[in-house]
C-alpha cells in the first residue's frame, strides 16, 4: 500500500480475490501477480462439498480452474518487500 500509520509503521494488509461463474462450463480465470513467488491461497470453492480445495495455493499468472455455476475467495498473504 506504501502508506504508514500514526507510528510511522508500514500497513500492510492481505489481499482478496473473488471468483464468480454462472456459466455452466468450467471457466480458467488468470490469477493476477503482484510479486514474485507470492502464492494466491484458496479459502473457500463452492463446488467442493466442505468448500475447501485439497490443491490451495496457485501463483499469479496461473489458471484458477473455477467450476460451472460456483464461487472462490482467494488470499495473497500481505508481506513487507
């Protein structure tokens, strides 16, 4: 974020992707990339029946593979750089 707060310490804060598909088929959303090795972490995948995805971390650039007619929350962990 580049911003500090009142004690001049850097805010950092994690960052949230959610991924929506009302088509029928399986759509290949692109994850974005905001630094090098960061890893997008899957919180919930509708189409899973307990919501949770056994192969959760993608990196940016890759496919997040979102199933017909479902939904995802993702994470990027915030980190100092």
């Amino acid at each position: 974020m580049g911003e500090r707060d009142r004690r001049n310490r850097p805010i950092i804060d994690d960052n949230f992707l959610m991924l929506l598909n009302a088509h029928h088929e399986e759509i290949p959303f692109t994850l974005p990339q905001f630094h090098y090795g960061a890893k997008w972490e899957t919180l919930i995948d509708t189409v899973f029946e307990d919501g949770i995805r056994k192969e959760g971390q993608f990196a940016g650039g890759d496919k997040y593979p979102l199933q017909g007619r479902s939904s995802a929350l993702l994470r990027l962990k915030a980190h100092l750089i």
